[in-house]
C-alpha cells in the first residue's frame, strides 16, 4: 500500500472512529437519561369505587381486512371495565368478513359499535382516516380516548389502569410499549430485534414523561395503545392534522409536545401483547416504511443524526470490528507499525460498541413474551437494517395495502 493510500486509509479510519466516539457518547447519555422507568401497573382500586371513571374512555379501533387477527382484540376490549363506555369500530372498506366478525361480536356487548368509514378519501393515510371518522363519530360525553390496534390483545384491567396512570401523573397522552409476541419463525425472530433496537438507539428506554415545547423531538409514542385526553385531541381539530403522516401515533406525540402537554411513553407489560407481524418479510416491508419517524414536524438534520447513530453505533461495530481484526492478522506487526496504534484504538473502540450492543439486547429481552434462539444473532440484521431505515427516510412515496400514501406537510396542530 503506498503512503499515500495509507494516509487516506488512516484518516477515514480516524473520522469513521470519531464519529462513531461522538454517537455512542450521545446513545449512552440517552440511555442514561431513560433508565429507570416504571411499567405501567394495575390499577390498584376498582374503578367501581370512584364515580368519575364511570364511563370515561371511548375506544376507537380502526381497521381494514383485519378478519384473521381481530378476535383476541375484541376479546380483550369486551372484559375491560366501566371505565370503558363506548368501543367504535371504524372499518375503512373490509371485504373479508371484518364486519360480519365485529357485528357478532356486538351482540355480546352494547357498548361494541361498527361504523362505516369507507370510503377512504385521497391523500390521506387510511388508518389515520380510520380514527379521524372514528372521532367525528363520537359522542361529546366522553372526556379520554383510547387508539388501539387490531394486533393488540389487551388484558383485562388495561383501561383501568391506563386511566389511573394518567390521573396520577396528570398527563394528557399516555402511550404503550406493548409485549412484542413473536410466532416461532427463526428469520423474523432474527428481524424483528434488530428493528426495535434501532428505537432504543435514536430514543432510549421506555418509561419517560414529556413535557414542554423542547420535548418535540425526542417523544417516543405507539399508536398501538395511545390513551389521549379528548380536550387536548380537539384542540388540534382531531387526526386531520396527521394525515399526511407516515408515523402518525410519534406525529400526534410532537403535536401535543410542542403545544406544552405532558404525556408519557411505558412499558405495559402483561397488560397488553401484540403480534405484530408474522414473517420476516412483512416487517421488513411494512414496519421500515414508518420506522424512520420522519414526518413534517421533524426537521432532516434530527432525522439524519439518528439514523447516523443506528449506522454508526448499532450498525457497523460488528462488520468494522471483523475487518479491522482481519487486516491486523493479515499484515501482522509490520502493518500495525506502518499504521502507528489508530487500527488497534478503532479495534477496541468498535469491542466497545459491540458489547454495548450485546447489553442491549439482554435488555431488551423483557420487551418479548418469548424469543426463538435466532433473537440472540439480531445483530447481523444491524447493518441491512440501518440502510434499509435510510432509504425509506428519503422516499415521499409509500404503498400500503394497495394505497398510495406520500409523506408530506399537513396543516394545523394542536394548540
């Protein structure tokens, strides 16, 4: 190698390692900052005791061709208590037999109702449609509301104790990271880590309360269980203003954040499981389509700094780590003088982060219900994953479900 490659090769090494020195400072402070957080907890009291919860949470439950998963949800919504007055069903045009399923399912419970929210209007995103017909739909009487999923399979107590947490920590928002449950496939057991890890990486731990305007950006949020007081929901006129949103339940977060609401962001725990996906290529395709949580309220350089930090501090430490040691053993005690000690530095630098990224993963191990054996090989997912996050952060144009949906600017907020 001449000296003049050598010297090219020694500074991108010295910038590469810097900058992955830089990141992984900001992730370990991040972390640092989130540590600690308390799982959402069951309500301690029967809401039975205390009249004002009577009837206080309308639940809205947008779908579309969810007929092969939307049972255990339902199932789960029907044993929640008074606390729950109305449960709305917004379907958005399903032929498979969704209807027929929730129109059953009614018969058991009054408070279980179907609304007709097809057709899906151009330009907006169909589950945000879902929720805002949902909204428009609602009665004035109830003063909280409850998103949720058609994946999610609430335990009873769930409301109650949503309730009872915001109460007591006077939030206006308080979303869930619910139980991941994955299906025994090996290749989505490897998958699906790795693209939960890049969250913890950009955002840190769940468990931490927000409040105030600066806390717009750095909000975690999950529209899977999304709990929001209907006062400061009307005040942004509804969904309306997520539309355009690719990652509409983090858009709502930043909207109420910015407005000056506390909310919070936990783990649920038993209360609540969720599967989301159950192969491989579904979340590959799917949930790396929102992933990125860029939308017109998050400025590029903030998108671009956490994806810098899933590449460089998640992403790249085990294929730098497996190059570096291969040259060392290559070229011996010879290279390693012609190249002074940075590759040695760079080696131990990139262990580092490494076994930083091992922690994590015994961490996140309370995240998942249960995990195949290929949960523990998620890091050689990091690297496909990291590119994969910044192609969809520069693309406008995203299909789902036959849709097209194109990120964009919407107007309004919350105020």
């Amino acid at each position: 190698m001449s000296r003049r490659l050598l010297w090219m090769a020694r500074l991108a090494l010295g910038a590469l390692s810097g900058g992955q020195l830089v990141l992984a400072l900001r992730v370990i402070c991040r972390w640092l900052r989130t540590a600690g957080g308390q799982r959402l907890e069951p309500a301690s009291s029967s809401p039975h005791s205390r009249t004002d919860e009577q009837a206080s949470v309308a639940v809205l439950l947008p779908v579309l061709n969810e007929r092969q998963r939307l049972a255990p949800c339902l199932e789960g919504l029907l044993t929640q208590g008074p606390e729950v007055g109305l449960i709305l069903v917004s379907d958005g045009g399903s032929d498979d037999g969704t209807r027929e399923l929730v129109c059953a399912y009614a018969q058991r419970d009054r408070r279980l109702r179907l609304l007709d929210a097809a057709p899906i209007p151009d330009g907006w995103n169909g589950k945000v449609w879902g929720l805002e017909a949902g909204w428009r739909a609602l009665p004035p009487t109830f003063p909280w509301v409850l998103t949720i999923d058609a994946d999610v399979r609430p335990a009873p107590g769930l409301v109650a104790a949503l309730l009872a947490r915001a109460r007591r920590d006077r939030l206006a928002a308080l979303s869930l990271a619910v139980e991941q449950d994955l299906p025994p496939a090996p290749l989505l057991g490897l998958l699906h880590p790795s693209l939960l890890t890049s969250l913890v990486y950009r955002y840190g731990m769940p468990g931490s309360v927000y409040e105030g305007p600066g806390a717009g950006l750095h909000v975690q949020a999950n529209g899977q269980c999304f709990l929001v007081e209907r006062e400061a929901l009307a005040g942004g006129g509804g969904f309306a203003p997520l539309r355009h949103s690719l990652c509409e339940d983090v858009t709502l977060a930043r909207l109420l954040a910015r407005a000056g609401r506390r909310l919070a962001f936990v783990e649920g725990g038993p209360l609540a499981s969720v599967e989301m996906y159950r192969t491989a290529g579904e979340a590959w395709q799917n949930w790396t389509r929102s992933l990125p949580l860029h939308d017109h309220l998050s400025p590029a350089w903030h998108t671009l700094l956490g994806w810098l930090e899933v590449l460089l501090v998640q992403a790249l430490p085990l294929p730098l780590l497996s190059l570096l040691a291969g040259a060392l053993l290559a070229r011996g005690k010879r290279w390693r003088r012609a190249a002074l000690p940075l590759p040695v530095a760079a080696l131990g630098l990139n262990a580092g982060l490494l076994l930083l990224r091992l922690g994590a993963l015994v961490g996140m191990r309370r995240a998942y219900r249960r995990t195949p054996w290929t949960y523990w090989l998620s890091p050689l997912c990091d690297l496909a994953v990291a590119l994969q996050l910044g192609r969809q952060a520069l693309r406008r144009r995203h299909r789902w479900r036959g849709r097209l949906v194109i990120r964009g600017n919407a107007p309004g907020g919350i105020a």
